[in-house]
C-alpha cells in the first residue's frame, strides 16, 4: 500500500453550515478534532453557506458523523475511503513498478 | 528520455528534476535552466526560462507551481505547459508569437521540500518543511509568508496551523528566493501566475483587503478573456475576480507581493476541481485541466502583447 495505508478508513466530509449558529457549533465540533482541512484552510475562514471539506481520520468519524446529525448540519461524505482514492490516483503505477 | 515522459500521470520530484535538465539538454534553442537558490532542506530551486533567444530586454512572465505541497495538478501543470509551448513553437502561431517576444519562467516546483514529504510521508501536507525551535510543528505556508501585510487577517501566527505565516516574512528560504528573483527584474516581468487548487477559480488582488487594484478594468478583462478561453476547451466554468472577494480574505500571500512590487498583471488559478476528488484529482483528468489552462494562460500572456 501507499504511505503505508495510513489513510484506510479515514473520510472527506462536506460540510455546509447554513447559519451563523451552525458556523459556531461547527468550529467548536472541529476544535475538538484533529482533523485536515481541505477548504478553506483553517477554521477561522469558515462562514455560512461556504463549504468546508475536511478530511477526519478514521477513528474520529463516528463522533463527526453523530455531532453533525445531533447540530442539524448538512453534510454528505464526498470520499468515503481516503486510502482507496489515494491509490485510484497513482495506484497503477506503483502497482506497475512492484511488478 | 522526453519522447516516453509521460504528462498525463502525477512524477515524483527527482522524475520533475531530470525531466528539467532533459528538457534543458534537448532544446537549446528554447530552453535555458537555472537555480534561483535552494530549499530550507538544501534543494535546488530550479527554474526554466522559455524563449526564443533575442534582445536581452524581452518582456517576461513567471508561472509557479507546487507552492503547496497536496496540489500535485499544479507541477503537472507546470510540465504540460513546457511540453506544449516548446512543441508547438512553429506549429502554433499564437505560441511561436508568444515564445519570439516573451519569455517565460516556469518553476515547476516552488516547495520542493513539501512536495517530496508529500510524495513519500504524508499525502496532505502543505506547508514548507522547516523546523521551528519553539514547537513541534513543521512548516510554513509559502502562501502566507510575503512580506506584504505579513501574518494580518487570514494568516495564523501559531506554527502548527496551515496558514501559518512564519517567524518573520520571508523567513521561508524558497519564498526569499522567488522574491529576490522577481524583485531583480520586475521591470521586464508583465505577469505573475501561481498554480494552486482545487476550487476553479482565477484570482487576482487584492486578497488582503477588500479594494480595488488601480489597474482594475485591464486585469478584470484580462481574467474575462481567461477564463472564456477555458471554458472553450471543455465547458468548463471557472469564477474570477479579487481573491478577497471570490475566496476569502488571506494576508502575506504572493499576488499581492508581486502586484505590489510592480507586477501589473498578478494571478493565482485554483485549478480542478470543486471538491468532487478534491487534492486527488485522478490521472486521468489532467489532459483536460492542463488542456483548459493552456488556453487561460496563453489568453494572459497574449494580452500583455497589446495595449490596454
């Protein structure tokens, strides 16, 4: 595997808060995580109807998914397994070279 | 050997190096390659200088790619533009225009550090790689790191985040570098273009505040006629306009400098896509988005030869 699967499980959330409340409750939900974010690049850039895309680790998204459902969030998973796109998108090739 | 490079997949940075030095050696009639310095880690910074050999005092463009280290469409990008200006110089009579009275300089890989770290550690890194003697963290982001209202809104001052913004500005070797280079012959460089993603937009400054750059209707235009000749590839619709406004507000960041240090025409394209693969963009989409930004480029750099 690439970088030593060390991306299986994780998922890329989108995330669109509708109002300046979902923005806090976001923040503070996202405060409490290490996570990557992917748009916008940190946290204090986020604002409503923006959409944040935020790449969680797999251990952590069972408690994003829940928090978000519990806050009313709109949300939708756009990569549901990060390891196995990472290896979509340059796979073949070391595939190829390990042959 | 250049034949069977292949511009359609993803290269590590050693395969991007000794493609520049093959590209060097096989056209020299075109192609000049030079380091403008080297990496927090001791790299080469290495840089391409497209152009038909005439008066020394030719207008000029930059195009940087690779600022952050997760956006591996933007050095693929770098690279197809090489191929396709060196391919079709006597082919294509808007490049061999282009390449006659320009030059352009191409650095394929601005954060070689990061690049490489994300080739063979961390896949979303982004930042520079240098340490700090204060806190664990590495890296700052060369996107912050201008000195041109340093690490104000939209940066932070705290090393483990993103959009950290550095000890002091141009604390990151690779950014002082650039900006020594473009400071010594800003007077014949007409436009500065950075390569990011994704988001499909075309932004120019201000993105430090939200005002209006002096020369507003030429860039305006400029960025109406790119991104229309972008969207005549594939349909493909990019947004434009002040990164202020279109994206968010950032401080430090390149544009601003180049424009403030006299650049007229200051660019960054956030390339493909909107967060459907987001930094994993597959191989198979870059012929397109290389396609489409060949175009959006060729439209700014043929703009700079008329008057506005």
């Amino acid at each position: 595997y690439l970088y030593n699967n060390r991306y299986a499980g994780d998922q890329v959330f989108r995330i669109t808060p509708g109002n300046d409340e979902d923005v806090r409750a976001l923040k503070k939900i996202l405060g409490h995580m290490k996570v990557d974010l992917w748009q916008p690049n940190s946290a204090s850039l986020i604002h409503q109807n923006a959409t944040v895309d935020v790449h969680v680790n797999r251990n952590d998204t069972q408690g994003l998914h829940s928090r978000l459902k519990q806050e009313r969030i709109d949300y939708r998973v756009f990569i549901s397994n990060l390891q196995k796109e990472i290896e979509k998108q340059t796979g073949y090739r070391s595939s190829r070279k390990r042959r | 050997s250049e034949a069977q490079y292949d511009y359609e997949v993803y290269h590590s940075l050693e395969e991007i190096q000794s493609w520049m030095f093959e590209m060097n050696q096989t056209h020299p009639d075109l192609v000049d390659m030079f380091s403008v310095g080297k990496s927090y880690e001791g790299r080469p910074l290495y840089v391409l200088q497209l152009g038909k050999r005439s008066r020394p005092q030719k207008k000029a463009v930059w195009i940087d790619c690779g600022v952050h280290a997760r956006e591996w469409i933007g050095p693929a990008f770098c690279q197809w533009f090489v191929k396709e200006a060196i391919s079709s110089y006597q082919y294509d009579s808007v490049m061999t225009r282009l390449l006659d009275q320009l030059n352009f300089y191409v650095m394929p890989v601005f954060n070689v550090d990061g690049y490489r770290f994300s080739w063979t550690t961390d896949r979303f890194w982004r930042k520079t790689r240098s340490k700090n003697h204060k806190f664990h963290c590495r890296g700052v982001d060369a996107n912050r790191n201008w000195k041109v209202k340093w690490c104000d809104e939209g940066a932070s001052s705290h090393p483990c985040d993103d959009t950290y913004c550095g000890p002091y500005p141009e604390s990151e070797p690779e950014v002082k570098a650039v900006a020594k280079f473009l400071r010594k012959h800003k007077k014949r460089i007409k436009a500065y273009i950075s390569i990011h993603a994704y988001a499909q937009m075309l932004l120019y400054p201000y993105s430090y505040k939200y005002a209006t750059i002096p020369n507003f209707s030429c860039v305006e235009s400029a960025a109406q006629n790119a991104v229309t000749a972008l969207y005549s590839a594939y349909g493909v619709r990019y947004r434009f306009g002040p990164a202020s406004t279109t994206l968010y507000v950032s401080s430090g960041s390149s544009i601003d400098w180049a424009y403030r240090n006299g650049i007229p025409y200051a660019f960054a394209f956030e390339l493909r896509d909107t967060g459907y693969f987001g930094f994993l963009l597959p191989e198979s989409l870059i012929n397109p988005t290389c396609t489409e930004t060949m175009r959006a480029v060729k439209a700014i750099a043929s703009g700079l030869l008329k008057k506005c």
